[in-house]
C-alpha cells in the first residue's frame, strides 16, 4: 500500500485527542503505519528507548529557559522539524522548540510564527538520538529502508504525540506565559505543519477542529 497522507493526519489528529501515554500512543501509531506500509523498519523504530524521550523532552523547555530566558511573554510555541544529513547523505531531522511572543488561534496560515517576537535559544533542540537513527533506518545507504515516506510518518507522529505529552501544568508554569491559552505549533520547517492543540495552567487542552 502507499502513504495517504489525508487518512494519516486523520488518524494522527485522533491519537493526539485522545491523550494517551507517549509510549503507548506511538505503538498504536506505528502499528497503523505498518498496516499501510509493511517493512521491518517499524520493527527496528519500535525499539528505539522512547520511554527514556519522554523523559529527556520533560525537562527539555525547564532546561532551556533555565539556562536562557526568553525576553518577552510567551504566548506560543513552534516545535520544528529540521531536515538534516550525515556523512552518508542519509536524511534524518533534528526536532527543536522556539518560544512566540504572538499568537492568534483565529489565523488559519498561523503567520503569528513569522512575527517579530522570537525566540530561538541556542542548543534548543530535543536532546535524544531516537530522530536520526529513525531516519538513518529508513533513508540508509543501501536503498533498502522503507525511504523518505516512513520517515515522514515516523517524524510527525513521534513529534505531535511527544510535545502533546509534555504539555502539562509544569510546562506552563516554566514558560510563565502571560496569555492564558498557550499556542503550539509542530511541523517540517519545508512544509506541513500541524496544529495540535492549546497549553493552559490545567495543561494540555487538544485541538477539536482540524489540525492541518
């Protein structure tokens, strides 16, 4: 079978709604993206520590503006996918936050993330290795990875699930937002973004409406 990216984001979006553990919510997914696209790289990404992710991206926002403090209120966040390659030219991406001091959930184009106040600390990227083993299995030099499509789904679901499962009162508290819903957007810098959802003091409040 090919890769519909419409049923994909369909069934992404209903993961993300339904809140469930990081670990558990990626099994699920990737069992999905098995069934439409067999190959036994989901068997090697499915072993990647993702347990030991959730941990290390809990502390990730605390850490960062720990260490360097953003400027201005923060009123949204923007977790980019970067494209990058190794030696081998084997694409894998780099996921890394940005702190807003704008947001308007009206704006369907979110143009809010173009605009003036941004922030982008150095070292802001996840630090876990499980995205450029996941893309050095699917893109590797051989030709024989499942390429560029399972990356792709691998990537947005390991990206929207994970930030999703941070979003909880202790990231609010951290970001000391001075808006009372904070924005999130999650996506490849080169393309299709999504929008999963708002971060309140309560925590994470999911997206009813479309998320792409």
């Amino acid at each position: 079978m090919s890769f519909d990216p419409d049923s994909f984001f369909e069934v992404l979006s209903a993961k993300v709604r339904a809140q469930l553990p990081f670990v558990e919510a990626m099994d699920s997914m990737l069992s999905w993206c098995e069934d439409q696209m067999p190959h036994s790289d989901w068997s090697i990404v499915r072993a990647l520590p993702l347990a030991a992710d959730l941990s290390a991206a809990e502390r990730w926002i605390p850490e960062l503006l720990s260490s360097q403090p953003c400027p201005f209120g923060i009123r949204a966040l923007y977790f980019g996918l970067a494209e990058m390659a190794n030696d081998e030219d084997e694409e894998f991406a780099d996921l890394y936050v940005g702190f807003l001091g704008q947001y308007d959930a009206d704006d369907e184009e979110s143009a809010w993330v173009f605009g003036d106040l941004r922030h982008y600390p150095e070292g802001a990227s996840l630090p876990t290795d499980s995205l450029r083993i996941a893309g050095e299995t699917f893109n590797r030099e051989d030709g024989k990875g499942l390429g560029n499509e399972g990356n792709y789904m691998f990537c947005m679901a390991y990206s929207a699930l994970l930030v999703a499962s941070i979003m909880s009162s202790q990231t609010y508290q951290a970001l000391n937002p001075d808006i009372d819903r904070v924005g999130m957007l999650v996506g490849w810098d080169s393309g299709d973004l999504m929008k999963p959802g708002d971060l309140s003091a309560d925590g994470f409040i999911p997206r009813q409406e479309a998320m792409i």
